[in-house]
C-alpha cells in the first residue's frame, strides 16, 4: 500500500512493517499492595499499519490506561510496548519525548488546546517546541482535509466543540506520526460534530495511510473503523474485523449490561 507516499516519510520492509505498533504481555497495575487494580492484564495486541482500530468496552476496562502506555504516557507495570520497532516501555524521558514528537499523536476527550493561541499557533505548537522546519504544503493540506481554512486565526473559545477538535486532529497530523492513539476523541462532540471529526480521520487513513488506535463508547464511531476491539477487565475479549453496525450494537449491548450490572 502506497503509505505517506506523497510525502516521502521514509518506510522500512521489516518482516512485521504490517505491524505499526503492539503491546507484548502489556501488565498495568495501580496501587499499592493492599489496594491493587489490575488496569491490564497480560494483553497482547498488534495494530496494523494504515488501519482505523476501534477499542471499546465498559467504563474502567483499561481503555484510557492501554492508550496511555501504547503512547509513552504512562509507565507498564511489566511487559513490553512496541512502536515502530522501537521499545517505548524501555525508553527515559528524553527518548520518550523524541518518540511522542516525531512518532506518536495523541487525541484526548477534552482537546488540550492552548486557550490563548490561535487554531494556526496551535496545530503548529509541536513543531516548534521541537524545533522542526515547518512544511506549509503540508500544513495547508491538513487544515483544507479538516475544514479550517476560514478559522486559522481564531482562538479555542471562538471555536465550537467539533471545530476545536478538528484543530486538535491537525495539530495530531502535523508532525505525520507513524500512529494517533485517540481517547474518546468524539466523547465531548454532539452528533453532528461527532460525524465531521470521524469523517476526517477515516479520510487521514483512506488517504495518507495514517494509523489510528481511537477509544470510544460510540458503536456510530467504532462503525468507521476496519477492526474493533473490546476490552474488560484488562483483557482483550473480541476482535472483530470490518464489523457490521449490528455486530458492534451488540457489543454495546453487552457493555451496558456489564455496566449496569
Ligand atoms: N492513576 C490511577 N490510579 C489508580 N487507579 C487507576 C488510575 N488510573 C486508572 N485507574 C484504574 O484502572 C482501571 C482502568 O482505568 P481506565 O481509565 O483505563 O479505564 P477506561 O476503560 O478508560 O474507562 P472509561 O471508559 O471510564 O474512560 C480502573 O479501575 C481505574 O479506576
Ligand atoms: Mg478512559
């Protein structure tokens, strides 16, 4: 598959290059010896390369924390984090910074926008923290896939909920990390606004070959994916590969019945 081809990011053919990131016998355990939850237990999980993956699964299966160490965020208890060849449950602060900038995007619930900076200073903000050369082609592109070319000079709270996330997927995009993990990226968005951001990240893996690893509670959202995943209780329980909205219903449904349980 022609992947970021236009833009000459460069590609390796190692025997698992179908692989953009996995989680070997990933362990998380909070708290102390008295108080322990076990967040993951032993999941073991590749994502692919130029795919959309959906993670769902009840409030408080791990979701939040399998994001967070897939993406140098957080620190496993035991087991091992792979992205793009490189050992990330390994790495020290510096390495884990270079990773998060130049490998990694992360989407969260709640955007994380800079209040005072405009959408343009802030989709650009990583590069320059990091002291990248900024491509304009690129950056001209990106904005024109989500739709801002009008609304580059304004700041967050001019913005409305799904415009500020969109400026948060751009910003994601800019630096073309290798994967985007997102974390419920459509949790704070109505319906309408839900279906522009889905619809810009299903565009950024049909037409970029961007990988996606995106939680949600949405089975509207998860519908957009080639592959779903369930968790609970730590542990990866379904996998299913281009579901059918029906599938993914009764996902939800099992979900709400553990839920309410
Ligand atoms: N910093 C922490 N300290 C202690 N326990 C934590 C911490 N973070 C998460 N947990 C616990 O780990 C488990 C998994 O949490 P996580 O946030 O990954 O769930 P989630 O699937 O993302 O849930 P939600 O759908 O509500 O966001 C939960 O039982 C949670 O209480
Ligand atoms: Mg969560």
């Amino acid at each position: 598959m022609a992947r970021h081809s236009a833009h000459g990011k460069a590609t390796s053919s190692k025997p698992s290059d179908h692989v953009v990131a996995r989680a070997i016998d990933l362990t998380k355990i909070y708290g102390d010896a008295d108080n322990q939850v076990i967040a993951l237990n032993h999941v073991n999980v590749e994502f692919e390369r130029g795919q959309m993956t959906a993670i769902m699964g009840p409030s408080g299966s791990g979701k939040s924390t399998l994001m967070h160490c897939m993406a140098g965020l957080d620190q496993p208890t035991s087991g091992k984090v792979i992205v793009e060849g490189l050992e990330v449950s390994a790495m020290n602060q510096r390495q884990l910074t270079k990773l998060r900038r130049e490998q990694i995007g992360f989407i969260f619930q709640s955007f994380n926008l800079v209040p005072t900076l405009s959408a343009e200073e802030n989709i650009l903000l990583p590069l320059q923290i990091a002291k990248k050369p900024i491509d304009r082609a690129w950056f001209d592109q990106v904005v024109h896939v989500v739709g801002l070319e009008q609304r580059l000079k304004h700041r967050p709270s001019q913005l409305s909920g799904g415009q500020q996330q969109r400026v948060a997927c751009a910003r994601a995009m800019m630096a073309r990390p290798s994967v985007i993990f997102a974390d419920e990226p459509t949790g704070n968005l109505d319906s309408h606004s839900s279906r522009e951001v889905l619809g810009f990240l299903k565009q950024s893996v049909k037409d970029y070959g961007q990988s996606i690893v995106m939680v949600t509670h949405d089975p509207r959202a998860a519908s957009y994916a080639d592959r779903v995943l369930v968790l609970a209780d730590g542990n990866i329980t379904q996998d299913l590969r281009h579901p059918s909205y029906d599938q993914i219903l009764e996902v939800f449904a099992d979900e709400g019945e553990e839920t309410h349980a």
